[in-house]
C-alpha cells in the first residue's frame, strides 16, 4: 500500500485536497483472507518448528534493506495514524504489510535453509539423504529438488611390501637429487 500527500488545490471547488490529506495512490490489497499466506508455511510438524529460525534469518538477511527503507516506514505509519479511514480499513492495511513482510522473510530464511541443506546432502551418503528428503519436506516457496549422488567407485589399492619399498626408493633418489 502506497499512500501520498496531495498538495494540489481545487480553486472554487467543494473537493479541497489539504496537503494533510492522504490519497491512495496504488492499493496491492489481497483478496485472501489475512494469514492465509503464513498458513502454508504451517503444514507440517517440520514447518511449525522451522517456523521461527525460517523467519528470524529472513529477517537477518533483510536488515539492511530493512535499515535503509526505516524512515519511510516511519512516515508510512505516521500518515496511517492520520488517515480518516475506518480502524478496520487501517488494521486490514496493517495486517497485510506484516503478513507481506512475514512472507518475504520466511521465502529468504528457507532459500538459504534450502542451500544449506543441498550442500550438506552432497557429502551424505545416498541412504542418509534419502532419510533426510524423507524427514525434511520442501518449503513452500520452492519445488522439490531431487539431489541425485553417485557413488564414486574408488579404485582398490592393495599395498604390497614390493610396492611399499619401491615407493621409499623413489622417494630417498628425488630427496638426494
């Protein structure tokens, strides 16, 4: 929701626009009900748990943009308190702003959460990550992503003590040289 001061003034006219006067410039209103949005992000028992570490990393993540645009909310609150709407227009607005920004930082904290847990399952092996993806659902916001690890077959070294002195040979003839 973005509101601005008008500062224009009809002459010989009964609609005064007063610079103390706040006009709605452009609504984003949704037309879901309130909460609907954050309750996707509380379907599973998983999802109730990382329901706060989800939120307060999208917050950390957010701060610095969150610190810049700090004014601006300021004087956003402020020309809501001053608008002659209905408290019930007023709380739907707010309402909307903090599930918005509830959203925004539950997506960032599980985008990282997300690429945590993809690096963490390359260096598992294959049955533990399957228990993981078993364990661990997908956040909301992104899709499945199916991690697929081969085993690497690693060549069998069979150490011999022909092998071993050989090895020790070569290694005094580079050290003399």
């Amino acid at each position: 929701m973005q509101l601005q001061r008008a500062s224009r003034l009809k002459t010989g006219s009964a609609n005064k626009i007063s610079s103390r006067t706040l006009v709605v410039a452009s609504a984003s209103t949704s037309t879901s009900a309130p909460g609907s949005r954050v309750e996707q992000w509380m379907r599973t028992p998983f999802d109730l748990l990382a329901f706060g570490p989800r939120a307060g990393l999208g917050a950390l993540l957010s701060m610095p943009e969150r610190l810049q645009t700090l004014q601006s909310d300021v004087e956003r609150v402020s020309q809501l308190v001053q608008d002659p709407r209905s408290v019930e227009e007023k709380q739907q607005l707010v309402m909307q702003e903090v599930e918005d920004t509830l959203v925004t930082f539950l997506e960032r904290g599980a985008t990282v959460e997300t690429d945590i847990l993809a690096n963490i399952k390359v260096l598992l092996p294959p049955d533990v990550t399957k228990q993981l993806d078993e364990l661990i659902p997908p956040p909301p916001n992104s899709q499945p992503t199916e991690v697929v690890v081969e085993p690497e077959e690693m060549p069998t070294v069979i150490y011999t003590a022909d092998a071993v002195l050989e090895n020790q040979i070569g290694e005094q003839k580079h050290a003399l040289v």
